[in-house]
C-alpha cells in the first residue's frame, strides 16, 4: 500500500496547497501573524527572520510542502524537529513583560489558524471552487496537521464556523506595534540581492505582497493603519483572481512546487525523472 502521508491526492487539502496562488496566502499568513504581539515577541527574538528573510520564508514553505505531501515518514521527523526547537524558544516579551514559549498551545493555535485560514480564504477568492461543505472539511483535515506541532486536534477549530468564532475571541488579544511593523516590512520589502535591484523581481514581489496585505480581513487592515475603501475588498479579489489566472497558464514545471511533485512520483502518479 502506497504511503500517502496525512492527506492524500483525493483530499481538500491537495487540493488547495497544490495550487500556485498558495505562495499569496502564506504572504498574507505571516501579516496576519503578525498583529498577536507575544508570537511576534518570540520571533523577532529567537529568529534570523531580519538577517535571513528569504530563509526563514523557504523554511516556513519547506514545513508546509513536507506536512502536506510527505511520506509518513518524512512528517514525523518534520514535526519531531520542529517541535523540538519550540521547546528551545521561551523568554518574555519586554514591551507587555509577558511571559511566552513557542510551545505553548494558545500560541501555536494562533500560528495554525492564521495559516490555514489565509490558505483555504485566498484559495477561495481566487477560484470560488468550494462549497460550504468542502471548506468545513478542509478545516477538519487541519486538525491533522496542527497534531504534527503538538496541539491536540480537539481543541482546534475544525470548520469555518468555527475558525470564524476563533478570530472574533481572539481580536481583544491583536495589537499592531513597531514590532509587527518591522516583520510586515521584510515582508513587504525584503532585503534582495544587488542583481535584483534593477531587475523585475522588486516590483513584481512589491506587488504580490501588497496583494497580499490587500487580502487581510478589514480589521487587521485597520490595526495596520490601511486603507479599507468601498470596494477594496472586491478589487482585491479581483486582483488575486487575474493574478490565478496567469500563473495557471504557466507550464507546469513553474506550477508545481518540489514536494508536490515527490508526492505524485512516489504515488506513482507521474512518471520519475
């Protein structure tokens, strides 16, 4: 019996993770992130996020290509690692003098549901593909992977109802302050090689980014201090929809990312090489 890992080729998850508009959303994840202060506390902290961008965003990528579409295998010793430099990450936040640890279960359910809301939401606007009822069980997949880091799946929200009554409980606890801004900022513009400062790849990803903070719910783009005009979220869609479009017609050599196509040849879904 082939190893399909968490998921499978039939699940929501696939589904959704495999498509190229993903990269917008774990964009707008990290911003949204960003605005619960003792998360940012223990990233900027415990992080090469400010020297290393561009790393810590492929890691972040890598995690989330192996949880998807790894082996078995390959997801225990993901989760085993990533759990482990948790337990190393602790300290206290000197702007709330709050204590925190990256393992604690309140915090990574915060990391979990902004990542797969933004996931499954900007899927979503960009295709309209789902019914109610497939998005109830995406968010009932994701259970699985927020096992991988340690929360028990039973007390994390398992359908969109559910997500939605998470982020209403947790507003009170969101603050944008320069820390966040400071991550929001290497989100928006990262540090790039001196080859690109000249090339297409500064607007292009000055662009994506932007798309990506246009994508936020209105009241994280209100404590960013952003613009929330009439029909700002009707552009946005709109955007992130054209944008779908284009990547779609890429071949699909630029479509598929590394772990999507391991996945396929060891399914035996496609041929090796």
């Amino acid at each position: 019996m082939k190893d399909e890992g968490l998921f499978g080729p039939e699940s929501l998850t696939w589904q959704v993770h495999a498509d190229p508009i993903l990269w917008i959303a774990g964009l707008r994840a990290l911003l949204l992130q960003a605005v619960h202060p003792a998360a940012m506390a223990g990233v900027l902290q415990h992080s090469d996020f400010r020297a290393d961008p561009w790393g810590r965003l492929r890691r972040t990528a890598d995690y989330v290509g192996v949880v998807t579409f790894g082996s078995n295998d390959e997801v225990a010793r993901m989760g085993a690692r990533v759990r482990g430099i948790h337990r190393k990450v602790r300290g206290t936040d000197a702007a709330t003098s709050i204590s925190y640890r990256a393992d604690d279960p309140h915090l990574l359910r915060w990391v979990h549901c902004c990542e797969v809301e933004s996931f499954v939401t900007t899927y979503q606007r960009a295709t309209g593909a789902l019914t109610p009822e497939e998005l109830d069980a995406y968010y009932a997949e994701q259970t699985r992977a927020a096992a991988v880091v340690g929360l028990d799946p039973a007390d994390v929200p398992s359908s969109a109802a559910e997500i939605a009554d998470y982020f209403a409980s947790m507003r009170a606890e969101a603050a944008v302050d320069r820390r966040a801004r400071r991550v929001a900022s290497y989100v928006l513009l990262p540090p790039m090689p001196k080859w690109a400062t000249w090339s297409p790849a500064r607007p292009a990803w000055a662009g994506a980014a932007g798309l990506a903070a246009a994508l936020l719910p209105r009241w994280t783009r209100r404590l960013y201090g952003l613009p929330t005009p009439p029909g700002s979220d009707a552009a946005a869609t709109a955007a992130l929809r054209a944008l779908h479009a284009a990547m779609r017609a890429a071949p699909d050599r630029y479509r598929e990312g590394p772990h999507l196509r391991a996945a396929r040849q060891r399914l035996d879904l496609i041929p090796a090489g």
